[in-house]
C-alpha cells in the first residue's frame, strides 16, 4: 500500500510545443516544489475541451496531483491549445475566453437555452464567490452600513407606483 500523498496546486499552464499541461505543485510529505508534464495526446483543433479536460481530471496517473485545480482551468488552458491549434494568437484565444466568461448585463436570459443559461449561472455563481467577503477574511465587517449618494432625480418605476387596483 503506498502512502497518501498531498500534493498542493500552485500553478498550472500550458505548453504548445510539444502540447502539454503544466502543473507547479508543492509535494507536502517531501516540502518540495516540483513541476509534472502531463503531455496532451489525441487533441486536435476540433476537439471537445470540456472532455478532454475531464478525462485529464480524471486520468488515474494525474488525478491526485490536479485536485487542487479546477475543472473549468483545465477546460481554458484546452480552449488556449485548441486556438493555437486553429491558428490564433494567445492574444485573441484569451480574448474570446475573457468574453465568452463576461456577462453582459443588457443580455436577455430568459431567450437562453438551458446550456447556455447553465453556463451563465457558473460564471455568477464563481464571481460571486470571489467576491464574497467571509466572517474570516481580514477587511469582513458585520453589519455595513453604506449611504448611497443621491446626485440625481430618484426614478420612479410602474410597478413600484401604489395603485388602487386589487391584484
């Protein structure tokens, strides 16, 4: 029996040539920082990222060393590889990758189908949690008071006028 190993992420990146993930990781039984080449096979540039970034996860060899990393990192440093493979630039592939995980909040979602919608609620629910300020984190202050400035005339909606009509 081989004694359990933690292993702690602390980058992770690709390389195009040869392709290859990269993984900086800190071995804990040894306080060592080591790096492991996991090289990317059978990937072309009509590949299926979100796939290949599971089945990386979930490859016996590398999966006690990528628990530490995010399936939807894994999946981004794919989309980078499969552009490269497609013939653009890092430039424009991190460019579609930063639009394609912003939120336009003039988007209408309700017209999403239920992927995209899924998608959208990710992307949220992560920056949300990036955001999020915790009872532990340093600047956390319980019961904020903020006072909103009142430079311009308050708008007034329809639906927040009291009407006479029973609903």
């Amino acid at each position: 029996a081989r004694p359990v190993m933690a292993y702690v992420a602390k980058k992770c990146g690709i390389c195009f040539q040869p392709p290859s993930v990269i993984l900086i990781y800190k071995d804990d039984t040894t306080d060592k920082t080591r790096q492991r080449i996991m090289p990317v096979r059978n990937f072309s540039r009509f590949s299926d990222c979100s796939l290949a970034a599971e089945q990386l996860k979930n490859n016996p060899r590398h999966k006690a060393y990528l628990e530490g990393v995010s399936l939807r990192q894994l999946k981004k440093l794919y989309g980078l590889l499969k552009g490269h493979l497609g013939g653009e630039s890092l430039a424009e592939s991190l460019e579609k990758f930063r639009q394609e995980e912003t939120i336009d909040p003039e988007e209408d979602m309700n017209k999403l189908d239920d992927k995209e919608l899924a998608k959208r609620k990710s992307i949220m629910d992560e920056l949300f949690e990036k955001n999020r300020k915790k009872k532990d984190d340093p600047d956390f202050i319980y019961d904020l008071e903020v006072e909103f400035p009142q430079d311009e005339q308050l708008e007034s909606c329809g639906w927040d006028v009291e009407s006479g009509e029973e609903i």
